[in-house]
C-alpha cells in the first residue's frame, strides 16, 4: 500500500495502477452502485507491495549492498509519520463522538495498529469484514497495513535465506511455494473465513505473485502482446471490482482474478503501450503517490458516518471522497514528504512526539480508561453476562437445538405454572421482565432463544449470515416436539418482526448478506415482499400447529434511529404514529390469529400519548436500537403482571 520513492526501481505505470487500486477501495467504502467488489483494490496494493519491495532489496541483496536496519528505518520513515497522524486525528474525533465503551474499544484497535497487529485485533473482534459493526470502526482498515507490515518484517529475512541456498531459488521450487500458499488461502477461506481475510497467512499467494514479477520483469513483452496483457489485467480487475462481493468466499482461488490482472500490468507495464500512457498520465501519477495517505484518510469519516447513522447521500459520499483526497494531498505534501527528505531533524523529532504520544493516550485509556469508560464497560459486561447466563440457562445459541431436552430442567412448581418464552434475542427481553415477577406469581420460566430467528415454523432464512443455517423448519420442528413433551401453561412468542418483514437494514441500506429475509414452501425469500408473505404464512401455522396450547403474541417494541449511548442530546425517540406504523404490518396479522390467541401489546410501556423516547431522564430505555434495556424492561413489568395474572385465571387482558 506504500508507496517506494528509491529512483533507481521507480516506474510510473505502478503509481497508475495504485491510482486504480485506491479509487477502487473508496468507492466501495462509499457504497458507490456497481463496485460491490471494490474491495478488491486491497488485494491489487499487496501484489504491488510484493513487486516493489522484493525489487528494492533483491539486487542489493545480490550485491551485497542490503542492510536490514536500514531496510526497517526506511519502511519507518514511509509509513509511520501519516499513520501516527491519522490514528491522533481518529482518536480526537472518536473522543467527541464515541459513547464510552466505543471509545474504549477503538483505543484498543489503536493501540494494536500501533504495534502492527490490527489484523490481529479485527480477525478476533468481528464477525467478518463487511459486518454492520466492523463498518463502525474508525480503524478498521488498518488491518490491510498491518498484513504489509508483517510480510516487511519476514521476507528480507526469507530473500537473505535464499541468497544462501542455490536451490530455493529454483524456478520449479517458488512455483510450488506459490501454488500451496494458493492452496493454504483457498482451504483457509474456506473453513475459516476471517482468518483468511485478515491475517497474513492467506495473503502470502498476493504478494509472492507480485515478489515473482521481479524475476520475470526483464523479459519485454511486444508491443502488440503487452498491449493485450494490458487490456486483459484492467479487465480482471474491473471486472473483479463490478463482479464480486463480500457474499463470495474471498480470498482463495477467485482472488486470482484482481491479482492476477495487476500483475499482467505490471509485467506488461515497462513496453509503452496506449494502456501504459493511461496509467502514466500526470492525474494517475499524483493519486498513485498520494494512494497511501488516501487509504489512510478515506476510511475514518466514513466510518464516524455510520456510527452516528448518517446516510450516504451520493453528495455526501462525493463530499468524503473530495475531503479525504485533500487531507491525503495536505498530509503527503506537509507533513510526508518533509519528513522522509527534509535534512532539518524537526519533522523527525515531530513525528516521534507525535507517536509517542498517540501511543501513550491509547494505552492509557485501555489500561486507565476514565470513570465515565470504566462504570460504562462494567454495565455492558454485566449486560452480556446476563445474556450469556440466560443462554445457558436453557439452551446454548447457534447449537442447533441440540440440547433442548435439558430445557425440561425448569419444573413446573408445585402450586404455580409454567411458562414458556420462544423467540429471537427479544425473548431475553421477556425473560428478564418476567423473571422478577415470576416467582412472586408463582411462574417458572422456560426461554427459548435463537438469535435472529422468530419462533415460526415452516421457514428458514435465506440470508449468509452463519445463524442462518439453523434458522430452518427442522430447526423448528425440534421446537414443537419439545412443546408437545413438556406441557406449559402458556407460550409467549416473541421477536423482532419487523426485521423479518423489511429485512436488516444498517444506515437506511438493506445488508445484502444479512438480509434476514424468510422463505417457506411457496416463496424464496428474494426480497421484502416475499419474506413478507413467508412471514404471515409461517405466524398463523405456528398459532394453527400449537393450538391447543395458550398462546401470548408479542407485538413488537419500538425500534430506535439510534442507540442511546451515541446520543449525546438525550433527545432520542420517535412518534408514537411512527411505532405504529412500523407494526402496522405484524399487526395487521396478529389481528388474523385464532381468537384464542391473547395479543401482548407493550405500547403503553414505552409510548406515552404522542412519543416513544429512547431516554427516561437520565436512564436509557434501550441497549441498543431496538432491545429495552434494564430501565425499558421493568417498564414492561406491570403489563406483564397483569397478563400472568389473566393467564392464571384463563381469561384474555
């Protein structure tokens, strides 16, 4: 991704193709239509970055001319001065912006990106590249760097090694190398996708092809031959760039097709050619040398955007794209360049404070965060571990409902009822409400949880999120024969319909591998509509299949444009005309159900006569978007009292 600036391997044509590889990166972070395969310009950088650095020190290896510690101080002085401006600037704008525990997660990133190893950090803390809080992550794209910074810091080492053994340098010997490390990454990209997208392993392939470029450089392609090398690798890469998506198993075999591309041009590159004049022209040239400081500024308003849910307006997207190009043209003019060729030391001794001190402030607040972080970090932990006591309290998420017998451990007690909550992430809603009253109204609680699931049977979702291959009908099923062997009193169904009936939308746009659409026997799922009908269809089979059972139908709660912890004004909420319109839909359905289906409706809990606030006062009424938080729940309680109570006494509310 850094560029090399030694005039002796400068070559214009790879400061075009770094020009395509940067635009094609932003324009994907933008959403911009048509470019769902954007991401592949990363994949062009780290063939570039093994072209360019094994050109660099090879022949002084061969010389005897290399010098290890100068090799890392030059990659010191290229890379570090517009990182350690970045990560201040990120880590200023998040303390403006952040709630605490964003704050003190992204210190956490920062300080892993400081000591090279974000790829380390995001391989463990997201779901995937592409997740709805992955995109939230002012330094998310670091990771990328990071993948560089590693292969600098082994392969000097391994090119020394093999100016020492004749016969590692063996044409049959690097093609094997190339080819197991191709099998490595299609086998980790596989079985294990994150760690192949975030960690070096999986990328040796992309940056060996470009490393082995060097050997085969002097060879001059024809003119006519170069310029359909050319033609064929803007190709590849185009249409890698228009073609893919983060659906797709990446990297493996398929990123051959954007790395194989630059790599024709890059061999190509040095026969002067109409293709080789476009990647020279003085507009590609200055992005080319300015690609590093715009990957590095590009992505951090980006992902502040998403964070505090703005949408992407096509002058939006144009207006971060133009600003992150004028930050990179500052910085690289202001600040980079002086520091790498100034002979003052001043610039020098600048970026050294300034490392230290973005490194200090990171590592203080993930080891001394302030009260504020801490008390805030403590009440989130709590609220997990609840989650995760609540899960095994039951039934353990995403096994399968392979151990659903033990639920039959909650016992009906000997003058009480039992009760049974089945339902997605909102039945722990439920459960903790009911929790507190329960015993006193002599309840024993079963809870049923799938996250992102509804309690429905006949469908499945069709989606690529790894929850989703549990969602299904057998899934279900396993469900109904549990019901069937344990008799409770009542069922309450609950979840997070709307989800399922408009699909999961992060900043006003539908995530296209988490779509959490539904299909059944009649329909695919293939949009709203459809998981709309799935929906409807699956609701009124549940209420018929459990029929001789009391059943209690949840309407959902309200859904918030925000969470409460990033909303700094305490003036979160929504019309209460706004909720209903949002359940009109699963609304309009409960009212199809059997007639002996109670409807539970928690308007009055959370709307007063005109809103629904996200606050009451000082306590948030919302963990996060849409699941009540402690406060929202015990707000839930009265309602739920007198429903146990007319369940206990077979009447409806």
């Amino acid at each position: 991704m850094a560029g090399e600036s030694d005039p002796r391997v400068y070559r214009n044509d790879v400061d075009g193709l770094r020009a395509l590889a940067v635009l094609l990166v932003v324009l994907y972070h933008l959403r911009v239509p048509g470019f769902a395969g954007g991401f592949v310009g990363v994949d062009v950088f780290f063939v570039i970055s093994g072209f360019v650095v094994t050109r660099v020190i090879a022949p002084r290896i061969a010389a005897g001319e290399f010098s290890l510690l100068g090799f890392y101080k030059n990659r010191f002085w290229r890379l570090q001065p517009a990182f350690f401006l970045v990560l201040a600037a990120t880590l200023v704008a998040i303390g403006l912006l952040f709630a605490p525990t964003d704050l003190l997660r992204t210190s956490q990133s920062g300080l892993f990106a400081s000591l090279f190893s974000a790829n380390f950090y995001f391989w463990k803390t997201t779901s995937s590249y592409a997740s709805d809080l992955a995109e939230q992550e002012p330094l998310l794209h670091m990771w990328s760097l990071a993948v560089e910074e590693q292969f600098y810091l082994l392969w000097p080492s391994l090119l020394m090694l093999g100016s020492r053994v004749r016969w590692l340098r063996r044409p049959v010997i690097l093609a094997i190398i190339l080819l197991a490390s191709l099998a490595l990454s299609e086998w980790l990209a596989r079985a294990h996708p994150s760690f192949a997208y975030f960690l070096l392993p999986a990328r040796i392939v992309e940056l060996g092809l470009g490393a082995a470029l060097v050997a085969t450089e002097p060879t001059k392609l024809a003119r006519g031959v170069a310029l359909g090398a050319s033609a064929l690798g803007i190709a590849l890469i185009a249409g890698s760039a228009v073609g893919l998506s983060t659906a797709v198993t990446f990297p493996g075999v398929i990123a051959l097709l954007p790395c194989g591309g630059a790599a024709l041009l890059i061999q190509a590159g040095s026969t002067k050619t109409a293709l080789s004049a476009a990647l020279e022209h003085p507009v590609a040239q200055y992005v080319g040398r300015v690609s590093y400081a715009w990957y590095l500024w590009h992505w951090p308003p980006i992902a502040l955007a998403n964070y505090l849910l703005i949408p992407l307006t096509p002058l939006l997207a144009l207006g971060l794209a133009l600003g992150s190009l004028a930050m990179a043209s500052a910085s690289y003019h202001l600040w980079e360049t002086p520091t790498r060729r100034a002979p003052a030391p001043a610039y020098r001794y600048a970026t050294f404070a300034l490392g230290l001190g973005t490194l200090a402030a990171v590592v203080a607040l993930v080891s001394l965060p302030p009260p504020d972080v801490a008390r805030a970090k403590r009440d989130e932990d709590a609220a997990v571990k609840d989650q995760v006591a609540l899960d095994r309290a039951c039934l353990l998420v995403a096994t399968g409902w392979t151990e659903i017998d033990k639920c039959a451990g909650r016992k009906k007690p000997r003058k009480g009822k039992r009760l049974l909550i089945w339902g997605d992430s909102h039945s722990g809603v439920y459960e903790r409400s009911v929790r507190a009253i329960g015993k006193e109204l002599g309840w024993a609680t079963t809870t049923l949880t799938y996250n992102g699931c509804p309690p429905i049977v006949g469908v499945h979702r069709v989606d690529d999120d790894r929850r989703a291959e549990w969602c299904t009908e057998e899934e279900s099923e396993k469900v109904i024969r549990f019901i069937e062997r344990n008799r409770f009193d009542a069922i309450l169904l609950t979840a997070r319909f709307g989800m399922y009936e408009r699909g999961w939308h992060v900043n006003g746009k539908l995530v296209g591998h988490r779509t959490h659409f539904l299909a059944d026997a009649r329909t695919r799922g293939k949009n709203a509509k459809e998981s709309r009908a799935a929906l409807r269809r699956g609701l009124l089979r549940t209420a018929r299949r459990l029929e001789d059972q009391r059943l209690v139908f949840a309407l959902p709660t309200p859904e918030m444009p925000n969470a409460p912890k990033k909303d700094r004004t305490r003036t979160l909420g929504i019309d209460r005309a706004a909720y209903l319109e949002q359940r009109r839909f699963i609304e309009g359905v409960s009212a199809d159900l059997p007639g002996g289906v109670a409807v539970f409706d928690p308007i009055d809990a959370v709307c007063d006569a005109e809103r629904c606030p996200g606050w009451v006062g000082d306590q948030p009424l919302y963990n996060d978007d849409n699941h009540l938080s402690e406060t929202g729940r015990n707000r839930l309680a009265p309602l739920l009292r007198a429903q146990l109570d007319a369940l206990a006494l077979g009447k409806h509310l």
